[in-house]
C-alpha cells in the first residue's frame, strides 16, 4: 500500500481549521528544511477544514510543487487518520510529523535528524515546559501513569506529535492497518532502536486546540484499549474481588439474622449500598467490554477509514 522510498526526508502535518497558523508555519518550516541541505516533501493533509486552510494550502502549492503536496479529506476524520492518509503516501526515508499550530516548533526538526542519523530508528520529542492548560497537564500525566500500568510502552511524552520514524517502523504501521490508533504508541511498538530528546514547546500560535474534552478522553480509551488487554483483566480480578467481599458480607448479615438478632432491619440501606456499588461496577464493566468489542467491530468491518476528495502532487 505504501509507495517506495526515493526520498531522505517527508515532513508530515495534519491540518484542520488552521488558516491563522499555515501563513507563518509556511514562513518558518520551509526555511529549516531547505538549510538542511537534503531534498525533501512536505505532506498536508486537510482534515475536512471549515475555513480557508485548503486555499492556503492550494496557493503553498503552487508557491513550491517540487516539495509540497497536499492530501484533501472529504470530511473531519480527526489528527491521527489525517497522519495515516499521509503515511500511506510518503516517499521520505525518514519521516518527521509536526502539528499546524507551532506548539512544535520547526526549529527543531536538525535536532531530531541528528538522532536519528546516530541510527536510532525512531525519536520522541518531549516538551520541555509545555504550554497548555493546568488541566490538559495534569490529564496527561494520570494518563501517561495509566498508560506505564497497562501496557508495555515506555514513553516520556506521548501527546507530543513532533517524532521522527524510519521508513520501517511507517511501513509497519501502515501495514498494521489500525484504526483509530495513536501512532507515537503504535510507532514504539515497532520500533527497535528508540530515542527521545527534549523539544521547545510553544503556546498555539493562533486559535483554539481542536481537542475537546470528550475527544480527548476518547483519544485516551483508544490509547489503552488499543494497546492492551490489562484493563479487561483488571476488571475481572477485581469483579471476583468483589464477588468473594460481597459473598462474605451476605454470609455474615445472614448469621446474624439468624441467630442474634431476629428483627434486624437497618441492615437495609447497607444492602443498598452494597447493591448500587456492585451495580456500577457492573455497568463499567460492560462500557469496558463495549470498547473492545467497537474496536473488534469496526476492524472485521474493513470499511476505507478516510475520503480523499483531491489530491494536489506533482509525481
Ligand atoms: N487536527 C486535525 N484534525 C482534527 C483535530 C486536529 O488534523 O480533527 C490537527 C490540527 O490542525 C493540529 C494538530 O492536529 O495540526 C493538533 O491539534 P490541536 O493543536 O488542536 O491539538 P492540541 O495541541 O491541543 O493537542
Ligand atoms: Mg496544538
């Protein structure tokens, strides 16, 4: 599915709703790239923009086609899909992604170049100071300890998009054909030789994260439901634990029932208690086999996971 290399470096970068951003990112990422000294292409994909952001990226285009193409989506399917589509595409032997808002700047790109000329075959950034919210902050961090429990991935930073791959560890995940997948997590799970360095991180340049908290906690779910199977462990160990507690209060409340106190009744709104706790594990649990069951679903489906309306390259 993926096209042969014939390229050292693809630049990829998803783009929605960025109109105030592309104008400067234009400014600042093509300079870097062309004192690198290699030949190189810059993939945008627009995630179904509902400003300007493809008229910008049309003129870019016809600014500079040797080193510009762009990949425009029919409609939003979100960040990581837009990074797949262009993954899928690239002909770059290293392959860099960055976001459109600047929070990664270009800047940095040489820094994760020169790691990845060591001979490591994948490169984290980091963000060193990170710019967002107290909440996104702190949210990150649970999930990044949730995320160390459950699965195997060792990570410092994984909500930072600015990374570098191999052209290996890109053809592993296209080839893995997972959906709805967070790529610097699956990227490690190929990777055999794995680095990380510390990148400057910026506040948006322009505009509003297009991350709202309900998509960020599904992102998160997607993080560990698609990496592990811990979770649904968990929870069976904990229903027996439950099971085997709940067991022994019923046996205890029936002895003494039985024999020390006949007319017993506030044992009622324990019962209760204990009902509506076992309830809500309950429920959880099947919100929890759900998930796994959407994402076996939407696999065996094998429906095409994003539209391309148009494709602007020059072969
Ligand atoms: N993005 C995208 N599709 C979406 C949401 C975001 O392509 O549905 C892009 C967005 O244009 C940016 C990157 O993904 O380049 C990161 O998005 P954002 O800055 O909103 O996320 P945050 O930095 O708040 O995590
Ligand atoms: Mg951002």
């Amino acid at each position: 599915m993926s096209t042969p290399a014939n390229l050292p470096l693809s630049i990829v970068i998803p783009v929605y709703n960025e109109e105030l951003n592309l104008p400067t990112l234009f400014a600042r990422l093509y300079p870097v790239l062309d004192a690198l000294g290699r030949r190189y292409e810059i993939i945008f994909t627009n995630d179904g923009s509902a400003d300007r952001s493809i008229e910008l990226l049309r003129a870019q285009y016809a600014a500079r086609p040797d080193v510009t193409r762009v990949i425009d989506f029919n409609a939003n399917y979100g960040q990581h899909m837009a990074i797949m589509a262009a993954f899928e595409r690239v002909r770059g032997d290293i392959i860099v992604t960055l976001d459109a808002d600047l929070q990664n700047p270009p800047e940095e790109i040489p820094k994760l170049l020169e790691k990845m000329d060591a001979g490591h075959d994948y490169v984290g950034g980091y963000r060193l100071n990170r710019q967002d919210s107290f909440f996104r902050t702190k949210a990150s961090k649970i999930i990044n300890f949730v995320r160390e429990k459950t699965t195997s991935i060792e990570m410092t930073d994984q909500g930072c998009m600015l990374r570098a791959y191999s052209r290996a560890v890109i053809d592993a995940i296209v080839r893995s054909g997972a959906i709805n997948t967070f790529i610097p997590a699956l990227a490690y799970s190929f990777a055999g030789n794995p680095a990380e360095v510390g990148v400057k991180h910026e506040e948006r340049h322009a505009g509003v994260s297009n991350y709202s908290f309900y998509s960020l906690i599904r992102l998160n779910f997607d993080l560990i439901t698609g990496f592990s199977i811990a979770p649904l462990q968990y929870f069976t160990m904990f229903a027996m634990a439950c099971c085997a507690g709940s067991g022994l209060f019923v046996f205890v409340l029936a002895i003494r029932r039985v024999f020390f106190d006949y007319t017993a009744a506030e044992g009622l709104f324990t019962l209760f208690g204990v009902l509506f706790f076992l309830m809500s594990v309950a429920l959880f649990g099947i919100g929890l086999i759900g998930e796994y069951v959407g994402r076996t679903y939407q696999v065996v489906r094998a429906r095409q996971r994003y539209h391309v309306k148009e494709m602007l390259e020059t072969k």
